[in-house]
C-alpha cells in the first residue's frame, strides 16, 4: 500500500486494538480464570517466538560486516546496560506505572467502590498491552516505513497480531488494555512524524542493532507473561533502545 496517507496505519493499529479490546472484556467475565491463564501463556509463548525472530537481527550480514568482530553482541549489551541504568536512575518504571494509576483515578473517579486490586490489574494491563504494543520492532520499523512513505504493509500485520492481543489481554486485565491503543497512537504517531521529517533517519546496521535490542525487551515482557519473571523491569530498559543506534554509530566512528 504505498503512497497510504501517512499515520494511516497507527490509526489501523489503533481501531484494531480498540475492537479487540472490547471484545476481549466482552467475554472476559464468561471465561474461567484457568482458561484466561491459559491464553495469556499462549500470548507469551508467541511473544517468546517474536522475541528472538527479533532478536537473531544481531546476526544480520550488514550489521556483523560493518562492526568489528565480536562488536555486535557486545553493542546490543551495552545498550540494555547503560539503557537499563538510565531508566532506572529516570524511575521509568515507576513513573509508567504512576501514569498508569492517574488513568485509571481518571477513568473511575465517578464510579464507587474501587478497590486496589481492580487499580493494579488496570495498572498491569495498561502498562504491559503498551510495553508490548509499542517497544517491539514492528512497532519502530513500520510506523518509520509509513513516514518514510514506503508503505504501512508492516503496521497491517502488526495490527492483525495486536488485534487478538488485545482480545487475550482485555479478557484478563480489562479496560487498561483498551487504553493502550493511546500509546500506540503517541509513540507511533512520533515516530511516523520522524520517518517523514528525517527522511533516511537510520542506515541498515543501526536498524539492526534497534531490532535485536527490541527483541531482548520483547524477551523481558514474554518472561513476565509466563509468569517466569514478573518483577523484570522492562520499562526500565527503553531507553536501549535510543542507546542502541547511537552506540552502534560511535563503534563505526571508532573502529
């Protein structure tokens, strides 16, 4: 679909969201909370399979060839590091999931009775559909390629996948899920606003270092889905995702 008009696919992505949302809160109360565990399992175990599709960029021919040898691997860790430290000095987490709290006192203030769980599970599910929705590959690369005016192909299929995500989430986690889809618009809305303002904002090796680097974040959200590591401070970490094509560029300029 080339020459779509830019943000066409984010609003796709948006409506796709919404939709699954609703329908997933639908039915969320109809289905027994073994079954909505299993579904959520099921998500992170597909989250798991996206995760290292993504992740295995750091072996891509254009990105092991322009760094020295060995860099690669070492360019992705030290941006999950120092990201990871930024984030953590910022409070990322905490912040986000403040945010997440105003929403939701915003959203129930004229309804009674709120308890804190039904705030923590508003909370989880804002704040996990948004990481999930917004940090992966998919999410960075298609919304550039939509400003770059080189098609929202890549943002239909993510709307396809974010569609039933949202179906499995809003089941569990309820009306955060549905606000999720503001995220999405804001975060991919400034990255379209980039791809067209920027032009070739970023060449092939630092595209691949950001990918690989999503795709271990997108690992941390599938560990905290299957309930493996559910303290893993994902939020934390996006600020790896800046790091990565910078540090990428400062390893060319040094090598």
């Amino acid at each position: 679909m080339d020459g779509a008009l830019p943000g066409l696919g984010t609003l796709i992505n948006m409506t796709t969201i919404v939709v699954g949302s609703l329908v997933g809160i639908a039915v969320g109360n109809r289905l027994h909370a073994r079954t909505r565990g299993v579904v959520t399992d099921s998500l992170g175990l597909v989250t798991l399979l996206l995760a290292a599709l993504s992740a295995v960029a750091v072996t891509d021919a254009v990105y092991v060839d322009a760094l020295p040898t060995g860099a690669p691997v070492l360019v992705v860790l030290g941006s999950l590091l120092i990201g990871g430290i930024a984030g953590s000095l910022l409070r990322l987490e905490e912040r986000l999931a403040g945010l997440g709290g105003k929403v939701h006192t915003w959203t129930t203030r004229r309804w009674r009775g709120a308890d804190l769980a039904g705030r923590e599970r508003f909370v989880e599910g804002w704040l996990t559909a948004s990481l999930l929705f917004c940090i992966g590959p998919l999410a960075v690369l298609g919304s550039l390629s939509d400003g770059l005016g080189r098609g929202i192909e890549q943002l239909l299929l993510k709307s396809v996948l974010d569609g039933f995500a949202a179906l499995a989430f809003a089941s569990t986690f309820g009306i955060g899920v549905l606000l999720s889809a503001v995220s999405v618009g804001v975060v991919q809305g400034a990255l379209t606003l980039l791809g067209m303002v920027l032009g070739q904002f970023l060449p092939e090796p630092h595209l691949a270092a950001l990918t690989a680097t999503g795709g271990l974040l997108l690992v941390g959200i599938a560990l905290r889905l299957l309930r493996i590591r559910e303290d893993l401070p994902v939020a934390a970490m996006l600020p790896a995702l800046v790091v990565a094509p910078l540090l990428t560029e400062l390893v060319l300029r040094l090598s």
